[in-house]
C-alpha cells in the first residue's frame, strides 16, 4: 500500500460528511467514485483508479438536485494493489482550483457555503466516436416523436463520458434494420437538441 503526500493537505475549512456519485478524468469523465466529506476547498474522493499528487482533474459532480463540474488538483492520494481494493479504502484528497463548485439548490444553512464557482471553458471540437454497446453503459433516454409529416421517430439520447450521443430510427422498423436514420455527438446537451430539432423539421 502506498499513500502519497497525506501530510500536505492542510485543511483550512470544516468537512462535512457527504456521499456524492462524482464522475472525474484527467481530460474526460471516464471514471467514477463517490465523496466522503466535502468543504468550501475540496473534497476526499473514493475510487478505484487513483491519480498522483500534482494531477488536474476535471470533477462532475452528481447532486440530486442536478450536476456541477469544476476543476481540481489532486493533493495527496492513496492506492491499494489490487487484490485490497475491495475491501480496503483507496482515494484522492482533491482541492478546487477553479473555484468551488456551488450545489444548484437555494441556500440553507444546513447547505455548505460556496462562493460562485466559474464555469468550466467550452469544449471544442468533435466528441469521440462511440458504438452502440459502449453507449449501452451510459444514461439513455428514448423518446417517439410524430412529425407533421406523419411519420414517427425513436430518439435515443445519450449522456456518455461527458458528452451527448444522438441516434434516431424511423418507425416501424419494416425491414428489422438497426441502422440509424441520423447520429450525432454534442458537449452539450442544448446543441444534442437543436440537431434533434433540425432533423424532424421537414420530416
């Protein structure tokens, strides 16, 4: 068992005892684990794939009321080899360096006090490509929609390692083909549905 730089993580706000579903990656949001406590200044992250002192790491934040994202550093981290990871705690101690991500509910004083945290840049150009059964293990919602054309479409959107993966079928699916009639990758949820949009117009 190694734990690295546990001694340099200086506390300077109370922590609060919270669990939380956090989706974090150096780059992407490939991986997951849940928070033990949470402060104004950051956060002890249990996961499985842990990241040394130093590394920055772009956190989403699953509350109930719905997810933050914000940037941090990671302070001090202890991994396990892998026959210990299921019975013992491995984690990071990460502290926020883009300010503090703000739960999206009203303030009470049972909430933690957060001051406004700055959103995270855009990102830029085109989401990787993804099949069908990597989309299989992210959060899908399907939906039909009826055009004024009379036709009816499947849409299936999915949220998948930060980004917004779009398919639509026409029904009935006559000829028992799989084959999408559009699919598309977004960074954000509003341009998934401009382009859903865009495409049932004249259909």
């Amino acid at each position: 068992m190694t734990e690295s730089g546990a001694g340099s993580e200086r506390r300077r706000h109370p922590r609060a005892k919270k669990r939380f579903q956090v989706r974090f990656g150096p780059g992407d949001l490939a991986h997951s684990g849940y928070t033990q406590d949470v402060s104004e200044s950051g956060l002890y992250l249990q996961a499985s794939i842990i990241y040394p002192p130093n590394t920055i790491l772009v956190l989403q934040i699953e509350y109930a009321e719905g997810p933050v994202t914000v940037r941090g550093v990671v302070r001090w981290s202890k991994d396990l080899p892998p026959a210990f990871k299921r019975s013992l705690r491995c984690g990071m101690g990460v502290e926020f360096v883009e300010g503090v991500p703000k739960r999206p509910e009203a303030a009470s004083a049972a909430a933690i006090p957060a001051p406004k945290s700055r959103p995270a840049p855009p990102r830029t150009g085109v989401p990787p490509e993804a099949g069908d059964q990597e989309l299989g293990s992210g959060s899908t919602r399907r939906r039909q929609v009826s055009t004024m054309a009379g036709n009816t479409f499947e849409v299936l959107q999915t949220e998948y390692r930060g980004a917004w993966y779009i398919r639509i079928f026409q029904l009935p699916k006559t000829d028992g083909s799989s084959e999408a009639a559009f699919r598309g990758a977004f960074w954000n949820r509003e341009a998934a549905e401009a382009a859903v949009k865009g495409f049932l117009k004249d259909r």
